[in-house]
C-alpha cells in the first residue's frame, strides 16, 4: 500500500512543493494509524514553504499541522481508540497540559516534525483527540490550530464573558474562531478588516461592530470611540508589528493583547511606552496542549459551533490552495481533500 504526501524538497519556495507517493506507514505499539479525510492550511504553512518561519528547516520536509481523520489501524496496546474513530492530532507531540517547554516548538507537526499534508499519518494514541460529532471534516480540520489559539486567547489568559469587549483584527481562521467563541460567551465583539465585505460578514456573524481600516488607518482611535473611549478588554492580534501600535491604541488599560500571529506587513517603529504607562499585558500564544483542544471540543458542542471554511481544494491542487491562502482573500479556513 502507498500513500502520497506534499513533500518540500531541494529548496524552499512553492515550486519546491510537489506532490510524491511513499509508502503507507505501520503502526507500532501505543501508536495509531490515520486515514485523512481533510487537511486544512495555516499561515505557518506558507511561511514554511518560504522558508521565512524556519530557514534551516531540514529539506525534505512534509508541512501541515491540522487535519482530521478516521483512524484505520491500532497499535498493540491502544485502548484510547477504537477503529473508525474520527480524531485530529494536536499540535506539539507530548504536550498534554501546562505550558510549554523549551523542546515544545520542535516538536510541532509540519516543521521539524512530519507534518499532516499527507493521506496516511501515524501517531501516539494520546497525541490524537476525537472530533465533536456536529462537525463535519472539513470544521473538524481547523479545531487545532486556528480554534486552539482563539480558545485560550479567550478563556486560558484571561476569561471572556458578558462584560467583555474583544478586538479581532482580519477575518482569517484565529479570529473568526475567536469572534464565535467570544459570541458563544456573550461578549461583545470588534472586528477590524480592510474589506467591507468581510466586515459585512462579520457582523452577520454576530460581530456588534466593524471599522474599515482600509478607510481609517489608524482603527485604534476609532476602536476606542465604539468602546465610549475605555478600550477593549483584549485584543486578538494576529498582525504583529505591523498592527501592534494600532493595538495598544485600541485596548483599555490593564487589558490584555493576545500575540498569536505576524501576518501584517511591518509598520511604523514602534513604542511600547503605552503597554508600560497603562499596565496591558502583552501574551504570546503557541496554539495549546491537548487539554486546551478537548476544552475547546466541549464548548464547540455545547453552544453547537460551526467554524466557518472559505474553500476546499484537491490534495492535488495544492498548489491553488497555497495560492488562496497568500492572497488574503480567504474568509475563514481553507482546507484540502484527497
């Protein structure tokens, strides 16, 4: 039997992606055999294929940290899962719960580690969670890292509830994951976008406010007015540096700005005087342990959450579905079928 992966060989770049056929992995013991049914795509992904996220990323390399499947063979040993379970692996192998550790980064898939843009992968029974029954595979395949992140940017930093304002910043994975979970406790939720469209969207979602900021640069002001001039309780800054001034205009004092991404451009040099004067806690965020993912798998079935997905591509056309993702056109989560 065989199985074909997306394999980075011979240099970084996406012409240096191409699709190979190896041969289907064994289980061994306390380990579980994974047959894909959907992959979905990160901005890390991309950055990989560049090699701006990891330069010395050891070539070959398999990308992909999120996936759904169904598991099709068990290792001696397993009782964790039974065969036709569906499941996603997490994100680090071996972090089950608490913070991370210096060796955490290292271990995450699609890096230095064989990652899940492959149509049979094997695991460690404890690395793998079970999917909420109300999703499909496509919405199961974002849980990991866009869901993950989202999950403890709201309630593992902090707590959301009724009484909170949440910023999100674009309308990506992360942060139509946190705009749903932030609805889901009844916070109220900003979203910032250079489109009017996805801005539109949003609110259809259940955002209670939008500010273009393709029309109003400097969004944190204008944030901060929508909020009679407090601030938000948190920020879901997925931008960087090159959103993180706006940012620290945006949120009240002693709030808290959640640091999960890097996606914008660099902006103007920076001052982190405002983070010093009015105590705002700046947290950085590296998706989650496996507690967070089962946390984040209960609430998606108790408030009966959907997770929003811009398209599906071909495992064969993942070409297109890398092309999407650096467009920025997207409106939640792309994923890939085989």
């Amino acid at each position: 039997m065989t199985t074909r992966a997306i394999v980075l060989r011979g240099g970084f770049g996406l012409d240096q992606l191409a699709l190979e056929t190896r041969p289907e992995p064994e289980a061994g013991p306390g380990e579980v055999r994974v047959r894909l049914r959907v992959a979905s795509l990160n901005y890390r992904d991309l950055l990989m294929a560049r090699g701006e996220y990891d330069p010395s990323l050891p070539l070959p390399a398999v990308l992909g940290s999120d996936a759904a499947g169904v598991v099709d063979a068990l290792g001696d040993g397993v009782t964790r899962f039974a065969l036709g379970d569906r499941v996603i692996p997490i994100f680090a192998r071996g972090w089950h719960d608490g913070p991370p550790t210096r060796e955490t980064p290292l271990r995450g898939l699609g890096g230095r580690v064989e990652g899940t843009f492959v149509e049979s992968f094997v695991a460690r029974a404890e690395d793998l969670v079970r999917v909420p029954a109300h999703l499909d595979d496509p919405e199961a395949a974002t849980l990991g890292t866009a869901g993950v992140t989202a999950y403890r940017a709201l309630f593992g930093i902090t707590t959301v509830d009724t009484a909170s304002t949440v910023l999100v910043i674009g309308t990506g994975g992360v942060s139509l994951y946190a705009l749903l979970l932030a609805r889901s406790a009844g916070a109220r939720v900003i979203v910032v976008s250079r489109s009017a469209d996805k801005l539109e969207r949003a609110m259809a979602l259940g955002a209670t406010a939008g500010v273009d900021a393709g029309r109003t640069p400097a969004w944190g002001r204008a944030v901060r007015r929508l909020t009679e001039h407090a601030g938000v309780d948190l920020v879901v800054e997925v931008g960087g540096t090159g959103t993180l001034g706006e940012s620290l205009g945006a949120v009240r004092a002693g709030g808290t700005i959640a640091l999960v991404g890097n996606l914008a451009p660099l902006g103007a040099p920076l001052s982190l005087v405002p983070a010093v004067m009015r105590e705002i806690r700046i947290q950085g965020l590296l998706v989650g342990p496996r507690s967070s993912y089962e946390a984040l798998a209960r609430r998606m079935e108790e408030h009966a959450l959907h997770p929003i997905i811009d398209s599906v591509f071909p495992l064969g056309d993942y070409r297109a579905a890398f092309e999407r993702l650096a467009s920025g056109e997207q409106f939640g989560k792309i994923c890939m079928t085989p």
